[in-house]
C-alpha cells in the first residue's frame, strides 16, 4: 500500500510553474537568495567539484597570488633583489620567479631580498605560502577521505508489463569496484493538485516495491513498483498519468566495505523520461571462463516487451 507522506522536507505549497524540485542529477532545483556563504561553503564547494576543476582553481590561485607578489616587489625596486640582472632577462619575469621561491619557500639561493621593506614583504608571503599549501593539502585529504558514492542510475525509466498487471521499473548499478552491502531504496513520487481553495499543493507518496532491500549489489538493479490497487496510479492511462504532472525521487543508500560507511544517492525523474511499453535489457552476461561481464555503458539500452 502506498503511504501518503505528509512532507518529505521539500515543502507542499509550490505554484503550477515548478516542474521539478529536484534535479535529474539529484540537486536541488532551488536558488538560494539572501543567504550567507562563509568558510565552510567554500570547503564544501572545493571538496564536491570535478578534479578538474578543482585544480584548476589550485593552479589559477597559485599563479594569482605570485602575480600579486611580484607587482609588490616591483613597486618596492627590482633592485632591492639581489640577483636580478637586467641582461638575463625581462625584470618581471626574475621577480615573478623570486615570488614562486618564497611563496614555495624552495630559495635556490641565486635570488634574495634587500632592505626592511622587501624582506618583510618575502616574510609575509612566505606565511602566505605555508598557509595555502596547507590548506591544499587538507583539501586533498577532504576529497580522498569523504566517502561519496558512483552510482549510475538510468536516465530513464520505463512502463512495462509485470506480472498480470503493469509498472514501473528503474534501474541502477554501481560504477566502483566495490561491491556495496545491504543497499537499501526509496521511491518518493510527488503531484500537484488542487484544495478546495484552488492552490496548488503537493503531495508526496512512497510508492511500495517489490523489492526494497538487498544484500549485495555487485551488478545491476532494478527497482519495481508494481501497480496494483495498492499505487496512486491505479486505474491511470497514460494521459492521466501525464497530467498528473509526477516528479519520482529514488533515494538510495549502501555500506561501502572501502571506506566503512553508508552512502548516499538520489536521482529525479519527471513523466517526460518515462519510456512506454518498454524492457530493460539485460547487460551482463557469462564468459566461457566462467566470469560475469557487464558494460554499464549499456544501462539505457530497452527492448520490446
């Protein structure tokens, strides 16, 4: 039987112009105005972003600091800089190179600063340097040690025949290899209707599964509601259930031997992604070695019922 919720922690009181309220990659779709951001949201920011990105920003602050660094040491005088030597080169550069040996506090030796005011400015910096690598570092650390979750849900799901009746099936795996312990999975779907007031509110269901726990997940996963009396789609064809403007939120969670902890997933589908009258296919098969291959690359892929 279905469970009527009363608020997930989403809220019920939304206008007809909110689609969604979370994103298909599981986000919130919610723009934030007049909060707050301080240290701790910048952390957060740097510990989730890409690799990429978040390098990106390492090398960008690297170079920007030393930029800064070295337009102070020129206003200072580049001849407050033993070693620098107009005829090995442009001034800027060999400045720019003494700022990376005291920011890094590497010091070759071939370059040092003159005067109180020089040399306080290469103290300064060098504290600015022992600073942001140890913050780099405690960056690095955050991101290897937080334990965060790689799974891949489909980025559709389908209505299919089950059993004598119909369903809806969604399907995911895990991209790590690692085999995840007592998973278990939620499936929350929300509507817009109408009071007697004429608002428009929201109303939150968990939809039951055939199966809502298992012990291991070493390859795919296909969670099935089945609709019978027992789901709030009983009865809907395929326009009512449109219309009804659904949003399906799949909650899903795992102990990870690597790390000893349980994590977390979360993927959004809205009635646009689902695919009518339509299978999974299967996308794991045996080898003659006796081994079990999967190409999670094929976890879209659907057939004829």
């Amino acid at each position: 039987m279905s469970n009527e919720i009363n608020d997930p922690g989403i809220g019920t009181k939304f206008d007809e112009n909110v689609r969604r309220i979370i994103n298909s990659d599981g986000t919130y779709n919610i723009l934030r105005k007049g909060s707050r951001s301080g240290v701790r949201d910048i952390f957060k920011y740097l510990v989730e972003i890409s690799w990429t990105k978040f390098f990106l920003i390492l090398f960008s602050t690297y170079i920007i600091l030393n930029l800064v660094f070295t337009l102070i040491y020129l206003a200072c005088g580049f001849e407050n800089i033993a070693g620098i030597d107009p005829a090995e080169g442009p001034i800027f550069f060999q400045a720019f190179f003494f700022s990376i040996q005291t920011f890094t506090t590497v010091g070759y030796g071939t370059l040092a600063p003159l005067g109180v005011l020089t040399q306080s400015v290469a103290a300064v910096e060098a504290f600015f340097g022992f600073m942001s690598f140890s913050l780099a570092t405690g960056l690095l650390w955050g991101r290897f040690a937080r334990p965060q979750a790689r799974m891949a849900f489909a980025d559709h799901f389908v209505y299919s025949k089950y059993e004598d009746a119909y369903s809806f099936k969604f399907k995911l795996t895990n991209l790590r290899d690692v085999v995840l312990q007592d998973v278990e999975a939620k499936v929350i779907v929300m509507f817009n209707k109408k009071n007697e007031n004429g608002d428009t509110t929201r109303q939150y269901y968990q939809l039951p599964l055939t199966m809502n726990r298992i012990e291991i997940m070493a390859l795919t996963w296909t969670l099935v509601h089945k609709i019978d009396e027992s789901s709030p789609f009983w009865n809907q064809s395929k326009k009512d259930i449109i219309n009804l403007n659904p949003e399906f939120l799949l909650l899903v969670n795992g102990f990870d031997e690597i790390y000893s902890e349980r994590t977390r997933s979360r993927k959004s589908y809205i009635a646009n992604d689902i695919i009518w009258n339509k299978n999974f296919a299967t996308i794991f098969k045996s080898r003659k070695d006796g081994v079990v291959e999967m190409d999670v690359r094929d976890i879209n892929k659907v057939i004829d019922e």
